[in-house]
C-alpha cells in the first residue's frame, strides 16, 4: 500500500507489474500521472482519492479490467471522456 506517503510522482516501472490488481495511491502529493499507467492493464481497483490530480492520462482506457476508480479530493478539470468508454467493467467511479 502506498496510501499516505507524501509520494509526489512514481517510477513508469510499477505499471508493467503484470500481477497488479490493486493499486492504492490515495492522500499522497500526487500532482500528475504517466502515460504508463494504461500498462497496468490487470488493474482491478485504482484509488487516487486525496491527492492534487488536474486531470487523468488520456492511456486510462487502456484499463479494460478496472472495476473500481477512486480519485475523490483531487483537482480535477476535466476527464479524458473519449477513454472513459472502454472502462466496460467499471462498477464504482467516484470523482467527489
């Protein structure tokens, strides 16, 4: 878990982790995300909630078997809303 750790960015590589269900980036000082992110496609649960977030990487579509999103407490603008579509299996987005 990497919730509550003051992380600013994150290294490319934790996204190709090929058994990467869970990932648990909230309440850190996260300001943007990689593109790399969409490699994480066995991602189940993504959750962003507190962090300084403007905006999700347009590659976000790429995560076909992501279930749950949560980037609640962020500071979003806007969402790639073309990518949005390919989420098919999301079951709980919560933007706050």
């Amino acid at each position: 878990m990497l919730s509550g750790n003051k992380i600013q960015s994150l290294p490319e590589s934790i996204f190709s982790l090929e058994i990467l269900k869970v990932l648990d980036l909230s309440n850190n000082a996260i300001t943007e995300l990689p593109e790399a992110l969409g490699k994480a496609t066995t991602l189940v649960e993504l959750r962003l909630n507190g962090n300084q977030l403007q905006q999700l990487p347009f590659s976000i579509g790429n995560l076909a078997n992501l279930e749950i999103l949560d980037a609640k407490q962020n500071k979003l603008i806007s969402l790639p809303d073309d990518q949005m579509g390919y989420l098919s299996k999301l079951l709980k987005l919560n933007l706050d």
